[in-house]
C-alpha cells in the first residue's frame, strides 16, 4: 500500500516537472544577404527602461540559433529622438541617430522620411521602425541593415500600425497639397524631385557595389588558381582551339573581363576597364557599355545609371566642364532631364527640373561680370524675378540636405 502511494505520488511529481520545464521560445525572422541569400533567423526582444531612456534590445540567431547580431534601439522621449547600434562578433556599428518633430510625424520611421504610408518591397531601406501609439515608448525593429549589407526582419509591419500611421499623418499630407500655399507647393515638389535623385543615387550605386564585388571575388580566385593565357594575360574558363569560349574570366593590361566569350572576346558580362581618361565598371555587350554601370572621367566627371550602346540612357551624373560649369543630377538620352543643380565658376547657380538641358521650373541665382547678383523664379521656361529671400529659402534647404548626402564621386 504504501510503495503503491509512493509510486503515486512520484508520478504526480515527475508531471509537475513536466508542466513547469519549458524551452526557451525564440520568434522567427529572416535575413538577406548582400548577395541575395535568404535564410531563416531566429530572435528575442528585451524591453528595458533606464534613466528615462526606453531600450529594445534584440538577440539576432541563425538557424542554429548561433548568434550572430545583437539590435540596441534607444528612444529618448525628452529629446524626440532614437538611436540604434548593431554589434556582431567582428563590429560594433557606430549610433545612428535619428530626431524627430514630435507634433509632425506619425508613428513609422524611415531613412527615406517619416511621412511614407507605402512601406513596399520596391523602397530600398536602411531601417525601418515604428511605435505602438502617440506615446511613442519602447521601437520596434521591422527592417535594418547592417555595415556587410545584410538586411534583417523582424516583427512585421502590421496593416493596423501602417493604419494609424496613415491616419496621423494625412493632416500634415493635406496640408502640402493646398492649392493657396503655392509657394510651398512649388518648393515641395522641387524637394520630392531632389529625394528621388538621392533614392536614385542609392540604388544604381548599390547595383554597381554588387557588380564589383563579385568581379573582385572571381578575381581573387583567378590570382589564387594562377592560371594564365598568353603573355600579360590571366584567364580562367572555358576554351576552345586555345581562345577563351564560354564563361570564363579574364585579366588583362588593368581591364577585367566576366562573363561570356565568344573567339577570345568578352560578347556579355561585367568588366572594369580602364584607360588614361576614364574607367568603366558595370555590364557590357556588344562590344559597348550596356546595362547597370557607372562611369567616371579623370576630369571628376560621373555617369551613373543604366547604359546603352555605350552612352547613358537613364540615370544621374556629376558633369565638370573644362571651364568650371558643374551639373549634379538626373540625366536621360545625355541631356539634363530631371531634377539637377547647374552651377558656374562665378558663383550663378540654378536648382531645379530640367527637361532636356534647360532649366523648366526652379530657382536661379545670376551674378554677372560685375558681381550683381539677380533671383530668378521659373515656372513652365518663364523666367520671372523675385526676391532673394524666396529663392534663398530653397537654396538654403538644398544645401542643408546636402551635407548628409553621399556625394557622387
């Protein structure tokens, strides 16, 4: 009877044990790699609340539940702003800091502005964060990309937060639009011009990262294999009666080949080819610079785009004339077409939309021989004249935005 109740009682024992021990629970995520890679990751978020600062710590897992990143995300309420760092077990990032107007802002963050209410797979994101509500307390990660350029996400960004979002912001979206703020509907949308230059920037050039790493990576593996073709040469690939024929790769007088050859020469693929004058990194075929590239003359002057037979079909540039004339910004059939700022040596500067190498709708500032300055407003080519202060608040805002840009070089 009695080894009867004990067995009873160490049975009820063992499933008490069994109800209380438990795994550790993680929540599933992804990350995708600089080179396209998707891989499932594993994460936890610690919320913590010090000296008035609200931290979401995020434990970044791979699908070993190896670490691999560990996410700080700082909000400080006081000064409207949040930082966050990334740290692996190679880096440390340095903070990013982000400040906001806490009375014209809704509640997702982004590098692009405060004010999307998109949030697609076609906007290229450094991070993307968000708040619960208006009492803006401990952020949320839903996207962020590290120094290596692996992109992680984590919680999603729901329809619901998205709707809030939306719902805060419309006011401040409303009131853009006015048709009896002209002058402010004028410089907004010059202002939605100049960003999309910048998104614009950001994407070719991470296009054309993406086309040099991958060079250099066949290339390292070409001097490691030591394989040569003819003199001050070095191939690697297919072949066919003694001439590159297939895929294959080739080095030659500081010029890199990728791609396909056909009778000893490159028909398709990615090179960097350099001569006195310029050097050429991106896609080519045909004989000619075709596809994502970018261009840059030892003068200064930058293409960046998408190419075709050769010449810059889309895209932007950084032009330096011999005489000190200067162009940043969008170029298209190698004319001016798109948002750009022309500047001369003697200090006369036009900011603005240009179409087809003349300046459309913007703002200009003419200094002759003399040193006279005059403010020009454009609208549709018309050219009328205003005072300084109008133009200089669209020139100072210009120039503001400018110093955390990345310049094209």
């Amino acid at each position: 009877m009695k080894r009867s109740l004990l067995k009873s009682l160490l049975l009820v024992f063992a499933l008490l044990i069994g109800m209380f021990s438990f795994s550790q629970d993680y929540l599933t995520g992804r990350i995708i790699d600089n080179n396209g890679s998707l891989r499932k990751i594993y994460y936890d978020r610690t919320e913590v609340l010090s000296g008035g600062i609200f931290r979401s710590i995020y434990r970044v897992m791979n699908e070993h539940k190896v670490p691999m990143y560990t996410i700080a995300v700082l909000h400080d309420k006081t000064n409207s702003q949040f930082s966050y760092t990334i740290k692996s077990a190679h880096e440390t990032s340095k903070p990013l800091v982000v400040k906001y107007d806490k009375d014209k802002c809704g509640l997702v963050f982004t590098n692009l502005g405060n004010l999307d209410t998109a949030f697609d797979g076609g906007h290229i994101y450094s991070y993307l964060v968000s708040f619960a509500d208006l009492t803006r307390d401990y952020p949320v990660v839903h996207l962020i990309r590290t120094n290596n350029g692996d992109e992680i996400d984590l919680d999603p960004l729901s329809k619901l937060r998205i709707k809030k979002h939306t719902e805060i912001i419309r006011p401040f979206l409303k009131a853009m639009q006015k048709p009896e703020a002209k002058k402010d509907t004028f410089n907004i949308h010059l202002v939605h011009l100049r960003d999309a230059l910048y998104k614009e920037q950001a994407y070719y050039t991470g296009l054309t990262a993406d086309l040099k790493k991958q060079i250099e990576t066949d290339f390292t593996s070409t001097i490691r294999d030591k394989r040569y073709y003819d003199s001050g040469k070095k191939y690697k690939g297919e072949k066919k009666s003694g001439k590159a024929e297939g895929k294959g790769f080739l080095a030659e007088d500081k010029n890199i080949y990728d791609g396909s050859f056909q009778h000893g020469k490159l028909v398709a693929g990615n090179v960097i080819l350099r001569n006195s004058s310029l050097e050429y990194l991106g896609q080519y075929s045909a004989e000619a610079y075709n596809g994502p590239g970018k261009l840059k003359y030892t003068n200064g002057t930058v293409l960046l785009g998408i190419f075709a037979s050769g010449v810059l079909k889309e895209g932007i540039c950084l032009w330096k004339e011999k005489n000190g004339d200067e162009y940043f910004g969008d170029f298209k059939n190698e004319k001016r077409t798109g948002y750009g700022e022309f500047r001369t040596p003697t200090g006369s500067i036009f900011y603005g939309e240009f179409l087809d190498g003349r300046l459309v709708k913007g703002y200009a500032k003419e200094i002759d021989q003399f040193g006279y300055s005059t403010f020009n407003k454009i609208d549709k080519g018309i050219k009328i004249a205003v005072d300084p202060l109008v133009s200089k608040d669209f020139f100072d805002l210009v120039a503001a935005s400018r110093q955390s840009k990345i310049p094209l070089e």
